[in-house]
C-alpha cells in the first residue's frame, strides 16, 4: 500500500467531538469516519487492525474445536417471539410480503434455530460455533468514541451441551481462548470478573480511567466483581447501648446529614431509607441501610425479583418522605433491612411521620425478627469478601467482553430435546459469549499511544514495516526504496510505503499517526553512506544499516 493511494484523511488538530486519546487518535490518524454520533465507518488502516484481531480470535476458537459460521443479520420476529425476549428495543421492520423482522441484534435465536433440527440426539453434542456480527444497539447513548457504540462489531460465540458440567468445561475453555486473544491483541493486563448474583455472567474488563463501567477488585488477592454485584463487608457499628424508643421533633430534618448534625450522633447510628415503586405494578419497596452507607438499587432488585424505580412521594402518599422508618411503616410496603444494620443496639430512625424520628430504635425488640440482605453499595478500602484484607479498590473499566452461561432457560423457550444414552428426553444447556472487536483496537490505542500517535503491537498493527522515502525526487533514494518495497511485499511482509514528495517533517508526523513497529528512512544523507536507518515506533530500537544488510535487519526485527 502506498500512502499516497491511501483512503482516510489525517487532521493537524484534535477534532473538538473527541472524547479521549484513542478516539482523538483514530479520527485525527483518519483510521475512522464518523458517521452519525455512535457510529462510525472504517478506513482501511482500522479494517486491517480489526481484520489482524478477527483472525487472532478465530485461531484461538478452530484450536479449541469452535466451528465459524455466519448467521443472518435478520431474525424474523416470530423465531424471536420464541425465546419470549422483549422485542421492543430492538430495530424493526416487514419486508414486501409483510414478514416482520427483527434487525442486528443478538443471534441467540438464529443460534438456537441453528442447530435444533440436529440437535435431537446426544451423540451430536456439543455444538460450538461462532461467527463476527454487528449489532445495533437502539436505545444506547454512545459514549467514549469507540468505546460505547450505537452499533458495534462483535465476536459471539454459541455453545450447547448434554449436561451442566459439560457447560461448564467449555465455560473456561472458552474463557482461556478470550484471555489469549486479548493478550495477544496485545493488551497489557486483563481480568475475568463476576458480573451476576449467581455467577451465571462473567465479563472480561481492563481497568482504565476512560471506562465507563466500574469493578471492584482486592489489592491483596485475586477478588473482582463488577461494581453491583460486589459483596459488601462492614464492620457493624460499635453498639452504643440498648435505649428506650423515644419520639423525637425534627422539623425539616430530611437528610441524614442533618439528622446526624441535630441529634450530634454519628451517622453510623443512623438508619437510612431509600424508596422504590416496582415497575410491575407501582408498589412501594424500602430498603433500610446505615446511614453511612449507600443503597445499591441493583442488588435490591435481584431481591426484589423487579425493576424498580425511585418512589415518587406526595402529600397523598402512604410514606413520608424524608421520614420513613422501619417502626410502624404501612403493611403495604414491601421492607428490606442491608447487613450493616445487624447488631446495632440504638438506631434513630424515621418515625413514618413528617417532622418526626425515634432515637433508641432496636431492630428485632422493636421490629421482630429480619432476614438481612447485601444492599450496599461497596466502599473503597472496605474489607474484601475473600482474604478479608481492607484492600478493596474501586476501579474504572473497560468491558470487552461478556460470557453467559444461559443454562436450559433459552433452550427451554425453544423446544430444543435431545434423546440422551439413557432413553430420556432432556434440554440442552446454552452459553453465549460476546467479544466487541473494535473496543479491543480502541482500548489497545489507548494503552498504546504517546502525545505524537498509536504504538500499534505487531500483532495487530495495519502494517509491520513502513517505508519513508524523503526524497523521491533523488533517484538513488527512489530506487532503493522502490526496491526494497517489492522485495518485503514478495517476501509476504505487510509494508506501507510513503513516497509522497512531502516535507519530512510531515512524513513523519503522519508515520507516528500511523503507528507502525518498524520504520525505514531512505534518504540522501543515508544513502551517500550507503545505509538506511531503522527505527522502531516506540523508539526503543535505532539502527543505521547498511543496504545490503537492511532486509536481513528488517525481517530479525520483525521475528
Ligand atoms: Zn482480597
């Protein structure tokens, strides 16, 4: 490829839309174009990162026996129907003859279609296929270039066993095969992390300031877990006596900032109350945490079994808001009490009425008996789940990629049976994995990159070698590196090769853009001493090498 011939146009200025560096980066190196806000086309330097990342995930999936497939972008909204998803997020539309269709969304349905037919018996287990799709997110707010895509390019993979323990198997296989790619794509440090309640969803994140989700993880052992699903360990409050329950006058006392402050107690003996109205039917649920602390909505919801939303209280309301107390709270309202409440002796509450809290309220005296939840939201330094150390930091992160373990639920949905050896009739279980291919390039261009362009790692960077002749008008320099190019190109090296008659000041303004391992500088100055210089992109490598020695030097480096 020559540089002149070259589709994407480079900018001098950062391009003022660009978020972070990988995105001022991509769209200043002319690597992407924007399309519409979270969309986005690519230029060929980007297609052949993306095409070097794809072909690296497919190695990694043949060697564990995965099989490539291509499944249509289109599922007719009846197969979907099937599975019992809700459909109404998703791109919609009927063809000429009135089929509706849904469009670019997951394929767990063209999956399960698939392979139903041949699914019948056990002896044709298990299936694992993959295949790279693109998916359209229609309700998402993009955000951080391509970190957070309306429409994203991604790697799934479907799996399907006879039993649990096979699921689980092919669970981590699939797993160690993702690690690699991510590794060999050339990121530095990656971790599988629990992303569910039950341990169903695993995810693979980076940690990373530009992130736009957040992980727990342990200084001292190998403990991670996305943010919501995150054990939270406090050490309960000092008990500070049992008390008579007295009901106190608190005008305008609504916050528990002001509640500590009027009482001159620590908010630890603090009892806060967060509503929630369930999506389902309006009702009202609340969660008690200590005052200190804060309600993790998420958790509450996967106790609660629905989404909720915050409770919109007025005058009528049954609750008072900025009152509300676990004493005498209407029977109607659904309560929950977090683990940091456990055993302190004196709380002061919300009295259920306006303007008023109790001081010395004693849960199971006062309420009877709980069952205490995880509610809260971890803390930084908080003590760790596991070895118990309080080195539990809070990081940003970048999820690249989503590992599911959808049991017999989908299959289940989709009538799919199989005969086993022992003459009965069971459902297969399902895993589904998701690995988004263009955040792995952007992520590793955020990593990769100094104040002058990307440091692409070979294994994915759009060329290997580029060629800078400064001086095409000289002919020596013209016809060595005319030379030199066919020579690399015949000997299957990727080689981009930059002839344009430009100042050299701009050739390598653009040759740090482009962020190739190794540079070649032909020039007249070199040629006269009958060598080349070679230099590595992260500069950690400068050779001056003789012509007839430059190929061997190029082709060692590149090994
Ligand atoms: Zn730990």
């Amino acid at each position: 490829m020559k540089v002149s011939n070259m589709i994407g146009e480079r900018f001098k200025d950062k391009p003022s839309y660009c978020v972070s560096d990988n995105h001022a980066i991509l769209v200043k190196g002319g690597y992407i174009k924007q399309v519409s806000n979270g969309v986005y086309s690519l230029n060929p330097m980007m297609k052949r990162i993306v095409n070097n990342i794809e072909k690296i995930v497919k190695e990694e999936l043949e060697a564990i026996g995965a099989q490539e497939v291509m499944l249509s972008s289109l599922t007719p909204l009846e197969l979907k129907k099937e599975s019992g998803e809700n459909a109404d997020k998703l791109v919609k539309f009927a063809d000429r003859d009135n089929i509706d269709f849904v469009a670019f969304n997951t394929g767990y349905e063209l999956a399960i279609q698939l392979i139903r037919d041949s699914a019948k018996s056990y002896t044709n287990y298990p299936f694992v296929f993959f295949e790279n799709a693109k998916e359209f997110y229609k309700g998402r707010k993009p955000s951080g270039g391509l970190l957070h895509l309306k429409e994203a390019f991604i790697n799934r993979v479907y799996s399907f066993h006879k039993t649990k323990d096979n699921q689980d198997v092919q669970f981590e296989k699939i797993s160690k095969a993702y690690e690699n790619v991510l590794l060999r794509c050339g990121l530095k440090e990656v971790f599988e992390a629990n992303s569910s309640y039950d341990n169903s969803e695993h995810r693979f994140v980076a940690f990373n300031e530009i992130g736009d989700a957040t992980y727990v993880a342990c200084d001292s052992c190998d403990y991670i877990s996305s943010f919501n699903t995150a054990l939270s360990v406090v050490e309960n409050a000092e008990g500070s006596g049992v008390k008579e329950l007295e009901l106190v006058h608190t005008p305008g006392v609504t916050t528990i900032a002001s509640l500590a402050e009027f009482l001159r107690v620590d908010v630890k003996t603090l009892c806060k109350s967060v509503a929630y109205q369930k999506d389902s039917d309006g009702s009202l649920v609340v969660g008690f945490t200590r005052g200190d602390l804060d309600m993790n909505q998420s958790k509450l919801e996967n106790i609660v079994g629905d989404t909720l939303y915050p409770a919109e209280l007025n005058e009528d309301s049954i609750l008072s808001g900025g009152f509300i107390g676990p004493y005498k709270i209407p029977k109607e309202v659904e309560v929950y009490f977090d683990k940091s409440l456990i055993g302190i002796e004196s709380l002061a509450i919300g009295a259920n009425e306006f303007d008023k809290h109790y001081t010395g309220f004693n849960v199971e005296r006062d309420y009877g008996e709980v069952e205490y939840k995880d509610l809260s939201d971890v803390k930084e330094g908080e003590g760790c789940p596991l070895c118990a150390k309080k080195t539990l930091s809070i990081k940003k992160s970048v999820e690249l990629a989503r590992l599911v373990k959808t049991g017999d639920a989908l299959t289940k949905a989709m009538s799919v049976q199989f005969l086993d050896d022992d003459g009965e009739s069971k459902t297969p279980f399902m895993c589904a994995y998701q690995l988004d291919l263009l955040k792995v390039a952007a992520l590793i261009c955020e990593e990769e990159h100094d104040e002058y362009g990307p440091i692409w790692p070979k294994s994915i960077s759009p060329w290997k070698v580029e060629i800078c002749c400064l001086r095409s008008d000289d002919e020596a320099c013209k016809s060595y590196a005319d030379d030199l190019y066919t020579t690399l190109k015949d000997r299957g090296v990727e080689v981009l090769y930059d002839d344009r008659k430009v100042r050299p000041g701009s050739m390598f303004s653009d040759a740090d853009l482009f962020g190739i391992p190794l540079r070649v500088i032909v020039s007249p100055r070199n040629m006269k001493d009958s060598c080349v210089e070679i230099a590595s992109r992260d500069k950690s490598y400068v050779n001056k090498s003789p012509l007839d020695k430059a190929l061997d030097d190029i082709l060692d480096f590149l090994k």
